[in-house]
C-alpha cells in the first residue's frame, strides 16, 4: 500500500507540472485558435533563466522563480507582437509553422548561451521526508501545492475579475467581444503573458527534480497537447483534469508496467480515451469554460 501512496504522490507531482504547461497552453488556443508548439521552448526559457538567476546573480529559489516568470512573460509578449500577430490573417498552417520555428530558434539560443550539458538547478527545499510511511522530497510536495494554488488563483482571476471574463468573452466570441469594446489585441497580449508565467513557473518547480537542458520543453509540449486534446481543447477544467490523468497514468504506469514505456502511455490513453469520447472529456468553446 506504501508502494501505491509513493506513486500517487509522484502522478499528482507530474500532473501538477503538467497541468500548469497545458493551462498556458490552452488559454493561447482558447483566443487564438491556434497550436502554439513554442510554448515548450518559453517553459525551457524559463528553467534556465531561474538557473541563471540562482547561480550567476545569488538570488534566492522564490526570487528566481519570479524572474523567471517575468522573464519568459516578456519573451512570451515578444514572440506574440513578432511573430504572431503579423500572422493573424494568415491561414493556421502558416502560425502553426511559426511556431515551430520559434520554437527551434529558441532552443538554439539556449544551446548557444549555455551549452548542451544537462544542469542541475539547486533548491532549498531538496530534504527527504516521511509522511505516513510515504518518503518524498519536499520539492515534491511544493509542486502539488503550488500547483493547486496557482490554479484556483487562475480560476478566479478568470470568474470574479473584469480583466478575467475580458480574456474568457474574447476566447468565446472574438467577434462578439470586439463589438462590445473588448481590446482584442490587448488581451491577448496579456493571454500570452499568463501563459509564459505559468510555463516559467512550472520549469522552476521541477527543474530540481528533473534537469535543466535545451530541449527539456519538447516532451513536455507534446504531453501538453496530448492533455488540451484529451481534456477538450480550450477547456479550462479539462487541462486540469487531463494533466492529472497523464501525471497519474504515468507514474503508474511506469511502476507497475515498466519505466521504459512510460512516456508512450499518454498516447495509448490519448487514443483509447478519444476512441469512445472524440470531443474530449470536457468540451467546451471557450478558454476557461
């Protein structure tokens, strides 16, 4: 039963990661309709900028996260200025391939500036403790949590606040919003701001349990979009709901099946869970429905 409680513990750490990556990712397509296959490389823009915040300038582990988070907000409203929104007339095939450019550009800048060694980020919070019988790190625990808060935080940013429902009317109705004086390009620019602090946030999180290398973003991004696809693309709920599948299914998996099959089993349950329901476990037309 330890061995159960140990791998739980380990699916809620990687659905937290996980959740965090696709609720970015879905508020991007909610107001976009639009793949943003870049949001791997903003999550890997944010590990190595709160590993160099920690090692170059001293800063301590919540002030690099916040750099991070500001850091790859900027480089997020960058990319959507740049890239884009010169694109938004364009037909989907052609963001869809800017996208992965950037992405590539990305992560060959980061190659440039730090190599291609794999890095450790350090963490004050790497202790080994025991909760009923369950031995777990601390960073671990920090991950669930933070991950809960950031996404009741978010939820009610998106439900009680003006700004909020200005970004849940815009995914929604584009049309409808800008008719009702809604700033489309505002709000988006803010959309793709959230959506790199929340990549930022989740790299700094678990970079010290995993590795801080240029391509870290890749897997990451494709099991996001394996979690929008199979939550329901541009639900808010279904983000959340599917990162915890894929966390779970995951680390079960793992443990019980082998290690090495690990990361093909959010794609059998992709297939498996969309042969019987193809819209998604909660569809919905909007970004935080």
């Amino acid at each position: 039963m330890d061995f159960f409680f140990q791998q739980l513990l380990n699916g809620l750490t990687l659905g937290g990661v996980y959740g965090l990556v696709a609720l970015g990712l879905t508020l991007v397509f909610g107001v976009l309709q639009v793949p943003n296959f870049a949001h791997g490389a903003f999550y890997m823009a944010g590990a190595f900028i709160g590993y160099w915040l920690m090692g170059a300038l001293s800063a301590n582990y919540w002030l690099a996260m916040l750099g991070a988070a500001v850091g790859v907000a900027v480089l997020a409203v960058l990319s959507e200025r740049l890239v884009f929104h010169p694109l938004r007339n364009a037909p989907v095939l052609h963001d869809m391939i800017a996208a992965i450019g950037l992405m590539l550009f990305l992560e060959a800048g980061a190659q440039a500036i730090f190599g291609a060694d794999f890095l450790r980020m350090p963490t004050p919070y790497g202790q080994v403790i025991n909760v009923l019988g369950i031995t777990t790190q601390v960073q671990r625990l920090l991950i669930i949590v933070a991950g809960g808060v950031l996404v009741g935080l978010l939820h009610l940013f998106l439900t009680r606040t003006i700004t909020g429902q200005t970004i849940v009317a815009l995914a929604q109705n584009r049309q409808g919003a800008a008719l009702v004086g809604i700033d489309a390009l505002r709000t988006t620019m803010l959309v793709f701001a959230i959506s790199g602090a929340l990549a930022a946030i989740a790299a700094v999180l678990y970079a010290p349990i995993n590795l801080v290398y240029p391509s870290m973003g890749s897997l990451v991004i494709t099991k996001a979009f394996v979690i929008i696809i199979l939550g329901g693309m541009g639900s808010f709920p279904g983000a959340i709901a599917g990162g915890l599948i894929i966390g779970l299914a995951e680390s079960f998996g793992g443990f019980y099946i082998s290690d090495d099959y690990k990361d093909l089993i959010a794609f059998v349950l992709l297939v498996a869970i969309l042969s019987i329901r193809p819209q998604g476990l909660f569809p919905a037309k909007g970004a935080a429905a």
